[in-house]
C-alpha cells in the first residue's frame, strides 16, 4: 500500500506491491 517503502526499488515494484496489498482496492492507477 505505502508507495514510500517501495521508492527506492523500482516504479514497477510500487505498482505490484500496491496491487497485492490493495488487490480489493486498486487506487493507485
């Protein structure tokens, strides 16, 4: 969920990890 914790790994990994942790609520588009 938290984009923060994912920011220094990559935009893709952002993106996944908010889609695995929010896959109910997909709100970063």
């Amino acid at each position: 969920s938290d984009s923060a914790e994912s920011a220094g790994i990559g935009l893709t990994n952002i993106v996944y990890s908010d889609i695995v942790e929010d896959e109910l609520v997909q709100v970063n588009i």
